[in-house]
C-alpha cells in the first residue's frame, strides 16, 4: 500500500528525473500565477503534512472526513439538486454571480439571425443546446439506451496523427490534428438546411467475470461507430474516442491544488516498485500562451476551468468565444454551407459571448458544492476504507489535498477537500484504452477521475454509469473494467470475500 506524506513526495520528486526535469522547466506551473497564490509559511505546511497522511487505523472516520470540501460542503439534499448547490462559504455577493452563472449555464440558445441578441449563436453545428443539456442537474451523462433515446450528452473526439506537430518541445507530446473534414469533435445534432456530422451508434459484448465466493459479474465491452456521416469519410487513420459529461461539483477545489503537489505524486519510471506510474499531462493554455499542467477533462487536456468552460461552448454549442473566435463554431473549412451560415459575432458582444459571460458560467463552475459525506462511522464503510486503503486504490485515487491559499478567492483558499484523484494519467490497460493521445497522454491513459459525491450518481441523474464511457452499470463494474496499472488492485477485489466486496462498494457510496 502507498503510504507516501508530502514529504517523502517531494523526495520522490527530487529522485525522479523526469519529474524534477518537469519542475524545473515548468517553474511557472508550480506557481499556478492564475489563480493568485500566496506563499505558504514552513508552519503551514508542517500542518498541511500533518493533515493529509493516511491513518494508520480504521476504526473510526478521520478528523474533518465529514467535510470533504472544506469549508465548501454543502448539506446533502433528498433530490436531484444534491449537486447544484452554491459551496457552503460564498459571501451574499458572490451567491449572487453563482445565481447568474447558473442562468446562464441553463440558458437555451439560438440560431442567428435573432432578436435576442444576447441569446443567439447556436451552431450551426452542436452536440446540445445549452450546458445544462449535457450536465443535467450538474451530473453524469448517460448512454443513449435504445433506438429512441438521443447521445445529447455523449460525444466522439476525433483527430489523426501529426507527426510534424510539435507543442514547444514538451517531451513525450503526441502530434495530432484534426479530422479535415469534421475537426476534433463529432456533432450529432444542426441547424435547419445544414447536414448532422454523424449518429452515434453504440453495441455491446458481453464479459463474464468470476470472482471469488462464487459471484459472477457481466461487463459489457463497447464497440462505437460514427454512423451516417454527413461530409463524406473519415481521414485514414482518424482516431475516436467515446466522451461522456462528467459531474460538476468541487471543480475549483481541483483547480485550486497545488501545482507541486500534484507533480510531487508523479512516479513515471516507478521508482518505489509499486507497479504504479502516474505522469502528469502538460497542455497548452490559450488564456496564458505557454504551457501547463492538465488539470480537467478526461485525460486531463485542460489547464483551467475557463478554458475548459470556452472549450465547450464553442465545441458543444458552436458558441465563440474571447479563447474561441470562430462564429462558425468547429465547423471546418470543407463544411461550406455550415462556414457561411449565419452567426451571432459583430453585434455589441463581440463574440457570442464576450468575457464577463465566459467569466460567470466559469464562476458558477467553480463554485458547484461537494455534498457532505454519509454514514462515515458505519462499520461497514470503516472495514470497506480499510480495504480501499489496503488494496492499493490510494494509489491514485490520492484522498486529501489542502488547496492553496488565494488571494481574491476564499471560497477555494486553503482548504482540506477529500477527492480522491492525484489528477495524473493512469495506463488503464487494453481494455479502457481509446487508442487517441491528447497531448502527453497516450491513447491508453486517462486521468484520475475525482470520487467525491459518486455515491450520489443515482440520485442526482437517474442512473449509476461510470467511466469515461458510461459502459459500468455500477461502481463493481467500473472496478472490474481497471486494467494496466490497476490490474493488480483489480484483481484483489476480484479474490476479495463477497462480504469484503460489499463493504469496500459500501465505503465508495459513502463518497
């Protein structure tokens, strides 16, 4: 079991060749300049050491465990609503901007030409029409499930390989480039008088699994077709790659971690012989022109929620934007009727959305609460801790961080938040792989997905599929899908007791 403390992260930094070459020539993404950090003190972090330890005992929850956003937390709601709700410590102000943020993340838009102004711009080609379409109640995507059922919040990436693309010698950066004909992303739906670029059609294989106790599990393996593809072929050697919307919550409590800290979690070349070897995915910022640290999406292609809010306005909605000019949205060059349709750029805005609105729907982003654990003291979730621990799941699913002290941002200010994820790239093995890079992350990597609140899944979007694709039906499954770094964690469970299973699922939905 990886027992490391921050200290010995950073001796693990500091023996690690690869990750001290990353430090040293990435020293402004360890000063993570965009979000305003004031220095710790040596006092604060002896403590910050302190608190994030992993226990050495599992009878009884840990001391602030209750409270996995910090002073963020939020209560937990009896509804869908358990993951819309503003963090705990917004001033009356900032709940405020969170109000309108969340207008606008809800706001349905529409084709140009328009009356409303501030509201037109859709497309013209688009996966949804409004953020909320793909993050309903600010959870999970679903699977389309049969003929009648829509891929509103589920895509397909595309690109091919570009040997030629380079991103300012960054090592181990993959060149990709878009499909010429359809981009980086397949749309599903389009305006009036202008063609779709495909249908999403999805089957299924099934899996048996044996697992100790006599207990069978059914996986269901996918296979994905870009069916009814509207501007001719595919490029050779076009690369897909399934994407379902992730849940919303704590995501400024991501951002806000410290850049060190996270690079500090690196071991690429396995050093202490765990068998695990998180990378950190480094990625271009347009807002800052240089490189930095991969923070969110699924392989962690995004350093920043605006980029990542701008990234899927303009791909997702066909909306432009201050970091996405293009009023044609990711229309490409060869769509002719989609390039000259009308758009909404030239008015007051400038772009179809300017900065403030951009700067809102990032505000009610980042403000999104982390629900307050349940049942911490069960024990049950105590023995299923225990096993979560000892089987190697912390390796990375990294529980604490203390986020870093802000200037201008105390509602993400130096907090202890519980996730789960030391946000690196994980080979999951053959069986998850999407066979597309993105950046440094090669086409069996993704990142560590963040646990916080996925006990909630069902209540909050109806259903309990997870992964990047929707393919696990509930989190056994989602366990059983771990391969690469994670298949000797895998298979622990798999040799686990049916009792030990079932605590260990108990301790996951408690999250």
């Amino acid at each position: 079991m990886k027992t490391r403390s921050l200290f010995a992260f950073m001796i693990v930094l500091l023996a690690a060749p690869f990750v001290a070459a990353e430090v040293d020539r990435y020293a402004t993404i360890a000063g993570d300049p965009h979000l305003n950090v004031v220095p710790r003190t040596d006092a604060e972090q002896i403590r910050v050491v302190d608190i994030v330890a992993f226990p050495t005992q599992f009878t009884a929850s840990q001391r602030f465990e209750g409270r996995p956003a910090g002073a963020a937390t939020v209560r937990v709601t009896p509804d869908a609503n358990a993951f819309s709700q503003p963090s705990e410590n917004l001033s009356f102000d900032d709940e405020l901007n969170f109000r309108v943020g969340n207008g606008l993340f809800r706001k349905i838009w529409v084709s140009s030409p328009s009356s409303t102004l501030a509201s037109d711009g859709l497309g013209p080609l688009f996966n949804a029409r409004s953020c909320q379409r793909c993050h309903i109640k600010d959870g999970r995507g679903h699977v389309p499930e049969g003929p009648n059922d829509t891929a509103i919040s589920m895509f397909l990436r595309v690109s091919v390989p570009d040997v030629a693309a380079t991103l300012h010698a960054i090592d181990g950066y993959h060149g990709t480039a878009p499909d010429p004909n359809y981009g980086e992303q397949l749309q599903d739906f389009s305006l009036p008088g202008i063609a779709p670029e495909y249908s999403l059609h999805i089957t299924y294989e099934d899996i048996e699994v044996q697992m100790a106790g006599g207990e069978v599990a059914t996986l269901r393996a996918p296979t994905y077709t870009a069916a009814n593809l509207g501007y001719g072929p595919l490029a050779s050697g076009a690369m897909l790659s399934p994407r379902i919307a992730p849940q919303m919550i704590g995501l400024g409590l991501l951002e806000a971690i410290p850049a060190v800290d996270i690079l500090a979690l690196a071991d690429p070349n396995d050093l202490d012989n765990d068998g695990i070897s998180g990378r950190p995915n480094i990625v271009w910022s347009l807002e800052f022109d240089r490189p930095m640290l991969g923070r969110f999406g699924l392989k962690a292609g995004s350093p920043s929620i605006v980029e990542q809010s701008a990234s899927a306005f303009a791909g997702d909605i066909g909306i432009s934007n201050p970091l996405h000019p293009n009023g044609a949205g990711e229309c490409m060059p060869a769509q002719t009727d989609c390039v000259n349709a009308p758009h909404g750029d030239g008015d007051a805005r400038g772009f179809e959305i300017d900065q403030e609105i951009l700067d809102l729907v990032t505000f009610y982003s980042r403000n999104l609460g982390v629900p307050a654990r349940r049942n911490m003291d069960d024990p049950d979730v105590l023995r299923g801790k225990d096993l979560f621990y000892n089987a190697g799941c912390v390796a990375c699913h990294q529980p604490s961080f203390v986020t870093n002290r802000l200037a201008g941002q105390p509602a993400q200010s130096f907090q202890l938040i519980w996730p789960y994820t030391d946000m690196l790239l994980h080979d999951m093995g053959d069986g998850l792989a999407d066979n597309r890079p993105e950046a440094v992350a090669n086409g069996r990597e993704w990142r560590t997905p963040p646990l916080w609140g996925i006990g909630l899944t069902e209540q909050v979007s109806g259903h309990t599929q997870f992964l990047h694709d929707g393919r696990a039906r509930s989190l056994l499954e989602a366990v059983l899908w771990h391969g690469g770094e994670a298949q000797a964690t895998r298979d622990r469970v798999v040799e686990m007791s049916p009792d030990d299973r079932a605590a260990l699922l108990k301790f996951l939905e408690s999250l």
